[in-house]
C-alpha cells in the first residue's frame, strides 16, 4: 500500500450522491429503486434539493474519491524489497531448476540486492528499483497505484551442462488500482510474477530423418523431370537421342557373345581384316616365286 482515502463513520442508510454522480432538479429525475454504474447505491427516487443530486441506500455518507493525497501517504514503501522463489521444470529432458541456481547461497542472499547488471540472479528486489527498471517514477505511480509484471524467463539451450541455464529479470507497467469495500480507499502497487521458460537441445535422429527425406525428394524429382522430358515435352525424340545411345544390333550381339566392349570389338575386328589382307598379298608372291623358279629351271 502506497496511498489511502479514509471515510470514516459510515454506516447503512440514505444519503445524498457525490455532485457530479447523479445531478436532478426533480425527484422524477431519480427513478427510484435503480442504479447508475457510477453511483454508489441504490436510488430511493428522491432528489436532494441542499446537494441537487440523487439520494442512494447506500454506506453513508459516501466515499469522496476526487481528491487523492499528493505526494502519496506512504512514500516509504520505494525502500520495501520484495524475495521471488521460483522453479521450473522441463519434463520432455527431466531437468529442473530454481532460480536460486549454484551462485545464489544462503551467504549471498543476506548481503545481495538485485541488479540487471551488477547482481542479475539476485532474487532479492527493492520496489523503487522494480519501478525505475518499469520505466516510471515511484511517486506517480505510489499515487494511483498500478500493476507492474516481472517476467521471470527461462530460456535454456541443454546441449551444453545444465548449470547454464539461469533465469533472466525483465519488468514492465499495467495501469490499475485496488479498492478495498472497508473504506479506507487504497492505493498500491501488485506485482504480477510472470514464468516463461523455452528449452532446446540437439537430436541426431530427427535431423538424418530430414536428411533421408531430402535425399528422397530429390530421387523422386530425377524420375519425374526424365518422364516429363522423354514423353511430354514437344522436342522429347532430341532428348532421347541425347540420352540414350544406340549401337548396330548384330554388332553389339557379337560383342556380347565374346564378353568385349563394342569399341574394343570393332578395333579387334579390323586388325583381323588387315592381318588377312596381308597373308594373301604374302600368298601371292609365294606363288609368283614358285612359277620363276620352274621357268628358269625348264
């Protein structure tokens, strides 16, 4: 609590509405037994001529809340701290931490007192601190009140030792007051502690996975792209040609039956004609030497 509006005395029964809540001239200006959201009570349908407002069934006389002590009646409260535990879990890699991690021991509580950077895991905070780090001023908001959020995040990265993972402090500003029904009007501030936590650690299994699957897409992709060339496309016969390579039949049988390549074959082939050219050119001296010799000898 920062500030406070005391009514004091009051109790149950009919009085006159704040000016402003509910003005008339008239009581048919007050329907009786009806509210106005921003009254204080039920209407008894009479009009107030000392106030010309409407008169309410309500805790009288009631609450004037259109003067708000300035500077706030509790300034005091910028030098109240404030201990945050705090724990999480993370069950998908059975890991739990609490934000009072290896550092924090029960020496360094009693002497730290949280700052972003000088003492970022200290769980021990100071209200003025918590507003200044919100981007406020402590006196504005003691006025009125407000909400202010402190986000305790978790974000942790388990591929490395799990003493890394530490949480992280961030605050940041909600407008709203408190009222309390006993009449003392307050004014404070709440502090709403807000836990998110994101974990992530490598897994080799579902990375090959993803791998297999690209490896497969692209497999599937070829067979694809060459049914589309070879039998939809216009100029598929070129591509044909240029895929595929086509040799004479009977001499690729030839080849096959003696266990040869097809080039290997028909140089085989041709050293064969040549050497046979060459034993009948021989021949045909053979004999051309023999009948010289029978010449000469006759």
């Amino acid at each position: 609590m920062t500030n406070y509006i005391m009514t004091e005395g009051q109790s149950m029964g009919t009085c006159p509405e704040l000016p402003g809540k509910h003005n008339c001239n008239t009581d048919a200006d007050c329907e009786g037994g009806s509210f106005k959201r921003t009254g204080n009570g039920e209407m008894t349908g009479v009009c107030v001529n000392r106030t010309k407002t409407c008169e309410v069934l309500a805790w009288c006389p009631v609450e004037d809340d259109r003067d708000v002590p300035d500077p706030p009646l509790l300034l005091s409260a910028e030098n109240y701290t404030l201990f945050i535990k705090n724990s999480v879990t993370f069950p998908a890699f059975r890991v739990s931490r609490s934000n009072l991690v290896e550092d924090v021991d029960s020496n360094y509580i009693s002497s730290c007192l949280y700052h972003p950077l000088d003492a970022p895991l200290c769980p021990i905070f100071k209200l003025g601190d918590i507003i200044q780090l919100s981007g406020l001023n402590f006196q504005t908001v003691a006025k009125v009140g407000g909400a202010i959020g402190i986000v305790v995040d978790w974000t942790c990265n388990f591929d490395v030792h799990v003493k890394h993972c530490k949480p992280e402090y961030t605050f940041h500003y909600m407008e709203d007051k408190i009222q309390k029904r006993t009449l003392l009007k307050v004014f404070g501030i709440r502090f709403d502690i807000i836990v998110q936590s994101l974990a992530r650690k490598f897994d080799i299994i579902p990375t090959f996975t993803a791998i297999g699957s690209g490896v497969g897409i692209f497999g599937v992709a070829t067979v694809v792209c060459d049914l589309v060339l070879l039998y939809l496309l216009p100029k598929r016969e070129f591509y044909k040609n240029m895929k595929f390579k086509y040799t004479d039949t009977q001499v690729q049988q030839d080849s096959e039956s003696v266990g040869v390549d097809t080039n290997v074959y028909y140089t085989l082939e041709a050293n064969a004609k040549q050497a046979q050219g060459k034993d009948r050119s021989t021949d045909a001296d053979s004999e051309a030497g023999s009948t010289e010799t029978d010449v000469s000898k006759k």
